[in-house]
C-alpha cells in the first residue's frame, strides 16, 4: 500500500494544453512612401559631423589625449588618440600647424600615418608640445 501511494505521488497532475488569447487586435497598416518619392535629405543627417569636422575627447583628467610612445630602436612617437570625426581633416590641419611659422622642425607629411581601426593619429617624432599648444586653441 505504501508503495502505491509513492507511484501516485511521483506522477505528474499537470497537463500540457495550448493556451488562447481571448483578446483580439486588428493588424497594424503602415503605409511606406514609394522610393520615387523620397530624396537623398531625407535619408541622410540633417548634420553633417564627420565630414570635415572633428573633435578630440578630453582624458578623466581633462588634458587633451595626446601622448609620446616609443617604438622599436627608441623612435619617438607622438599620438593624437580618441578622435572622434574626420580623421584626415585632422590630419590636414595639424600638417598646416606643425609646418607653418616657428613650428616648423622638419615634420614632414610622411611622418604622419592614420589607423582607421583605432581612431587615432601617429605622428614620428616628439611633437607633443606643439601639438597640444595648436589644439588648445581649438578644444
């Protein structure tokens, strides 16, 4: 007898059914202009940040995020990091800056390289100084 009311104890009580919403909605109807209808304003940004703009995040600390690393053979680098928009025109601008009056110490534009895939600018030679004095200016 014990072991007849473990079996009916052990045994499930529930059962498996599909459940039913009572409560209908009817369909949602959207109309989408045709394509022949919408211009390229419309698709696009009304602004335009990124091209031929850019702007530089400031550290916790509040210094502007450029940095020296050295490489192999102890070559000096500088770094512009946390770029945020258009990379070249940065690029184009500090070339301006570094070559233009007393700034100029042999910078040249080959010395400047761009990776894309860290958003940053590296430029060959110790160049922190001025960079930092040109870009206060502007951020």
């Amino acid at each position: 007898m014990l072991r007849i009311n473990l079996i009916n104890f052990i045994k499930p009580t529930f059962s498996l059914s599909r459940c039913h919403s009572t409560t209908t909605t009817a369909p949602l109807k959207r109309t989408f202009p045709s394509l022949e209808t919408i211009t390229a304003t419309e698709v696009t940004p009304a602004s335009k940040f990124g091209q031929g703009t850019y702007h530089l995040t400031r550290s916790s600390r509040g210094n502007l995020p450029v940095y020296i690393t050295y490489k192999a053979c102890n070559v000096q680098y500088t770094e512009v990091r946390k770029i945020q928009g258009d990379i070249v025109q940065l690029r184009n601008d500090l070339q301006k800056i570094l070559r233009s009056g007393s700034a100029s110490s042999g910078v040249k534009d080959e010395d400047f390289k761009i990776r894309m895939e860290s958003k940053k600018l590296v430029i060959k030679g110790g160049h922190k100084a001025k960079i930092i004095k040109a870009l206060e200016k502007v951020f």
